[in-house]
C-alpha cells in the first residue's frame, strides 16, 4: 500500500510539474488540513467526502500514528446512491436526485408534518416518509462502519491522557456532512458508542463551521502562507533536479530537507 501511495504521488507531481507549472508541492492528508483551518492544533478531523469518510487525530500539531482510517462505506456517493435505490424501489420508478435533495430528505432537523412532499414530470406525487429520510442515518451511521465508530476508535488510538482533549474537539468536514442537524445525530451517536466502553460519561463537542465543505481547501491555503512551509515542500528547482522520484525521498524523510513540518498556527 505504501508503494502504492508513493507511485500515486510520484504520477501527481509530474503533472503538477509539467502541466501546471506549480512552483513547488506539498501533500497531507486532507482532515488534517481541515484541522488547521479550524484553527485547532489538536483535535479528531471526521471528513465525509464524495468517496470516502475519513477520521484522523491530531495532538499539538502530530498526527496519532495509526489513527488515520478511511470507510468507504460512508462516502457520500454510498449514502446517496442507498437513498435513491430506496425511493426507487418504493415508488417503482428513478427519481432524479434534485428532486431528492428539494424534498429536503437530507435534512435530520425536520420533523415528520415538515417533510415536503413532491411530483415527478410525469404528475405522480410522492410523499416523504419519515423512513425514506431515515435510509441517511442508517448509511451513516450505526452500522459495523459507522462514522461514529471510526471516529472513536480514531481517538482511542491516541495516549489516554490526550483523549479527552480530542473528544472535546471533534472537527466535522466535508460536503456529505452538510445536512442539516448533522453534528447532533453524530454526537448522539458517539455518545453511545463511548457509553459502551466507559462507565463515566465522557464530554463529547462535535463543530460544524457552516464553511466545512471547504475545511481541506482554506486548510491547504493557511499551510501554503506559514513560513517554515519553505522548508518543507518539494520545490521546481528540486523537481527540476531529481525529476518525479524527488517524491520518494520527500515521502520516506518527511520532507526533502529531512526535518519533520510542524506547521505554526
């Protein structure tokens, strides 16, 4: 896997390089980003992507070693292709995914009289249903990789004498976590995964920054304006020098300087 990712890596900074003609690269996990433009240095990231959910602990700028997972099980492209397999099933036709998204089924702070009911082209009406929307929750959460899972096995990696700081600091990213009441079904949720394992009653804080679809990209922005980002990037002259193999000895030393990037907030 770890070959994988270099090679990976070593295709996308050709590209970069020679299409684009960035001046310089540098690459991290994405909910690691999204920590740093929370403002954060220490924290659990759970980024729900299009492809994949991703969960990550951070303590005072260091990744928990082993604490990076990925599900794809809760991708946003999962959870909605359930969704739609479910009203198509019920209603016995396809129901275009705009539709879907007007009726507001993604949205868990609606109670069942709110539900907007809808037609299709054709003149057939449906109606929400309470279980329609609840084919989300069920994707997302509660099942053997369930976010809330990932999430707090992400932070049982950690010492236990940073665990607490990480369970108070649980940094929601991603556009499939946009839906509405989003951060409560996921702190409930974690609250009973947690209450399983611990007598006491932990203090959970899930945030959802109304920019959170956006966490990785502002996060990429901050980490390119540090000073000590100099020293840590593979820069066109490095490129220029080692070609597309410069990526090898970036990855395997941490940086091509060989010093460990501890980005200053």
């Amino acid at each position: 896997v770890r070959e994988a990712v270099v090679s990976t890596q070593s295709t996308g900074v050709e590209v970069l390089f020679e299409s684009f003609g960035v001046p310089s690269y540098f690459a991290a996990p994405s909910p690691q980003l999204a920590l740093y433009s929370s403002g954060r240095g220490s924290g659990t990231v759970v980024q729900c992507g299009h492809s994949a959910t991703e969960t990550i602990t951070i303590y005072e700028g260091f990744v928990i070693p082993n604490s990076l997972k990925s599900v794809v099980e809760c991708s946003g492209k999962k959870v909605i292709d359930r969704v739609e397999e479910f009203m198509r099933n019920t209603v016995g036709k396809e129901i275009p995914r705009s539709y879907i998204v007007d009726a507001q089924i993604f949205n868990f702070s609606l109670i069942p009289k709110e539900f907007k009911d809808f037609s299709l082209p054709d003149g057939t009406k449906i109606t929400v249903t309470e279980e329609m929307r609840s084919q989300y929750e069920m994707a997302m959460f509660g099942s053997p990789f369930g976010i809330e899972k990932t999430a707090y096995h992400a932070v049982m990696a950690a010492d236990i004498d940073m665990r607490r700081d990480l369970f108070c600091n649980v940094i929601l990213s991603g556009g499939a976590s946009m839906v509405r009441g989003f951060a409560d079904v996921f702190t409930k949720y974690i609250r009973e995964e947690a209450s399983v394992r611990h007598s006491d009653k932990l203090k959970i804080k899930a945030v959802a920054a109304p920019e959170r679809k956006y966490y990785s990209w502002i996060g990429g922005s901050i980490v390119g304006s540090l000073s000590n980002y100099q020293t840590a990037h593979v820069s066109r002259q490095q490129y220029e020098e080692c070609g597309p193999s410069v990526v090898y000895r970036w990855f395997h030393f941490g940086n091509v300087s060989d010093k460990p990037f501890e980005p200053r907030l």
